[in-house]
C-alpha cells in the first residue's frame, strides 16, 4: 500500500506513467483536428457548388432573375455577346459569299476557346441555366467552324 503511494509521487516515474497518456492527447487533437478540416472542406465545397449552380442572381419581375455582377463583370459578359453578334453576322455574310473560310473564321472567334479563360469569381456567378446555354452556343460556334 505505502510502496504505491511513493510510486505515484515519483516525478521520473509519473513522467513515464504519464508519457502514453500525453500521446494519446496529442493524438486526439490531431484527430478532431483533422475532423474539422474534413468537415471544413466539406462546407466549403457545399457552398461554392451551391452558388455554382444557382450563381449569383435576384429575381425581378415575379418571372425573370437578375444576376447581380460588378460592372467589369457585366462588361465582359456584354462584350461576348457582342462577339457572338460579329460571330453570326460574320457567319451569315460568309453564306451570302459562298465563302467557306469566312464562315469557320467567324464561327471559331466565338468558339469554347473565346469562353476557356473566364475567371472562376464570375462563373460562380452565372447560374447554371446560363452558363449551360452560353457553352451549348459556343461548342454550335465550334461545330460550323
Ligand atoms: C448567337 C447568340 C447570341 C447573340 C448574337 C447575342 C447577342 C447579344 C447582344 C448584342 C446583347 C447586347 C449587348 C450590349 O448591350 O452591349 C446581348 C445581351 C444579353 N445576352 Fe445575348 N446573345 C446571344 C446568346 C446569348 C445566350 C446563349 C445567353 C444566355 C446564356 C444570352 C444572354 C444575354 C443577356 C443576359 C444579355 C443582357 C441583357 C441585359 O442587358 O439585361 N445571350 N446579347
């Protein structure tokens, strides 16, 4: 009975009682930490899926949405528009031509490769619906060039 007493307030031998049980701790930390991590990636991946498929939009009108972009952002959006209207002009005048070239030379200005490098703050922005229909007019651009 006494031995175990002064086992137990031996400070080399409390160090070594006790060595496991701080790795354990440790263990048990990095564990819940690692937990949280996965729970994080998890969160976050939920929310940028969310806005990459509902974007950024309010709707307007009872009907319609309207979606919310910096004015840079709407800028760029409008300018491929008006690439897209060059395109169908040039597409169209290619045709009264009958000239071929002029016809793949304007469809392929608004091909994927005029979307591919749009950055990914405005993509989350567009809601699905539009950025399906933008990439169907851009792969049709591909397909008549
Ligand atoms: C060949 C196909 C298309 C052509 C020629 C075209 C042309 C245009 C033009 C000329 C404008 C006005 C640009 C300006 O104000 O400077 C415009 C605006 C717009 N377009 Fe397109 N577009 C096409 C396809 C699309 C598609 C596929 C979408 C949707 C995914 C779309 C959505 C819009 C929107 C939301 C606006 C802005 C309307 C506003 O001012 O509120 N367009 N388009």
């Amino acid at each position: 009975m006494h031995s175990s007493v002064t086992f137990l307030t031996d400070t080399a031998a409390l160090a070594a009682y006790d060595a496991p049980h701080s790795t354990q701790g440790l263990n048990m930390k990095t564990n819940k930490f690692a937990i949280f991590a996965v729970v994080l990636w998890g969160v976050s991946a939920l929310v940028f899926g969310w806005f990459f498929v509902k974007g950024n939009t309010t709707a307007i009108e009872g009907q319609r949405d309207a979606i919310v972009l910096q004015s840079a952002e709407r800028e760029l959006v409008l300018l491929e528009m008006r690439g897209l209207l060059i395109s169908t002009q040039g597409i169209l005048a290619g045709l009264d031509n009958k000239d071929m070239a002029q016809i793949a030379q304007a469809a392929r200005a608004s091909g994927m490769a005029s979307a591919a490098d749009v950055n990914p703050a405005l993509m989350s922005k567009l809601p699905m619906s539009f950025k399906d229909l933008g990439m169907s007019v851009h792969h049709a651009m591909d397909e008549i060039a």
